[in-house]
C-alpha cells in the first residue's frame, strides 16, 4: 500500500476499506491524516479505498501507525490479495440478489494481503449487472437467482416479460415462456411478479 511518486522522497500510501465502507469518524480521522502527513487531498481509487499522496517518505512508519489506530489501515498493491470491492448489495440496492457488504469484510479478513503469484483483486456483486465489474477481477462473486416457474399457475399478466432487460421472457397463448440461453439470471422477473408465482 506504499507506493512510489515519481519524486522519490514522497509516497502515497493507500488504505485497505473492505468494501469501501468506512465510519464518519474514521473519515474524519483519514482528513486529519492527511492534512497531518500529505498536503490535504485524497484520492478516490476504483477498488473503493482512499490514497494519502504526497507523503514524506521518512513517515512511512508514523502515518502507519495512526491510519491502523484509526481503523483504515495500509492497503496493499503488490503480488497479494488487495482490497476487497463490493457493491451496496441488500442493504441498500432494489435490484441485488444476495447481501455483499459482511461478505466482502468476511473474505478481507480471511485473505487481505496474503502473498500470491500475481495481484488478486476480488469483487462482489449483489447482481448481474456488473456496477463494479466483478467478472473483470481475478475473483468475481456475482448474486444470480435462477427463475423457477409453476407450471399451470401462471395468470398470463405478461409483468415478468416486460421487466426482463435480456427479452429472454416471453409470453405465448397466455403462458409466459422462459429462454434460459438469453437469461442472466438477474432475478428481475421474479421480482416483478405481481402473484408471486416464480
């Protein structure tokens, strides 16, 4: 999580934010962190963790200390298991399928920073659709329901075929007809279910 600047007495130092969910007060504490040891900016990276840039390298070991102390410790950026990304999942997203949050921190604690052959980015959707682009990481975890129908139950309504954004639902002779080659298994069709039958 310390990465060189092309000015070689300065680093930026990158923290490890499973999920990238942190507390007002430790979002505090990194402001103060970084008015203390940079030159007050942050940076947002794309695996949900915040940098520290323009670090006097000499202070590696005292902004080490207070970003642990604050609860944001060092990340990791070399051959290891770095930050875990996730998006909301159930908690706060109408469309995820499965809870993200408490598994992405399940997994850092298990694996975060563990030596590996290459870097190893692991990334949790609640979904299919691909918000933080889970399938592109060496790990994707991806929350997928498989659509099960009662046969004979169906009222005909057409609901699920309009919400499916694949067209892999269709409606014939007042059945609605599933082409699981087109579905993504995003479970938007059971969702939409005004009876409740899939």
């Amino acid at each position: 999580g310390i990465i060189t600047q092309e000015n070689p007495d300065l680093v930026t130092v990158r923290t490890r934010l499973p999920a990238g969910v942190l507390t007002l007060d430790q979002l505090r504490g990194i402001a103060g962190i970084a008015e203390r040891y940079g030159d007050g900016q942050v940076h947002l990276t794309t695996r949900q963790a915040l940098e520290i840039p323009h670090v006097d390298a000499a202070r590696i070991e005292e902004i080490a200390r207070d970003l642990e102390a604050n609860g944001t410790p060092v990340g990791a950026e070399k051959n290891e298991v770095v930050n875990i990304v996730a998006c909301p999942g159930t908690d706060r997203c109408k469309l995820a399928n499965v809870e993200t949050i408490e598994l992405a921190r399940a997994i850092d604690a298990r694996f975060f920073g563990r030596e590996m052959p290459v870097k190893v980015r692991v990334s949790i959707a609640g979904c299919p659709n691909g918000c933080n682009n889970a399938l592109l990481n060496e790990i994707g975890i991806v929350g997928r329901v498989r659509p099960a129908r009662t046969p004979g139950l169906c009222t005909g309504c057409g609901t699920c075929a309009q919400y499916c954004p694949e067209q892999a639902v269709t409606l014939r002779n007042g059945v609605c007809i599933l082409d699981e080659s087109k579905c993504d298994l995003c479970g938007l069709c059971i969702r939409s279910c005004p009876f409740q039958l899939i």
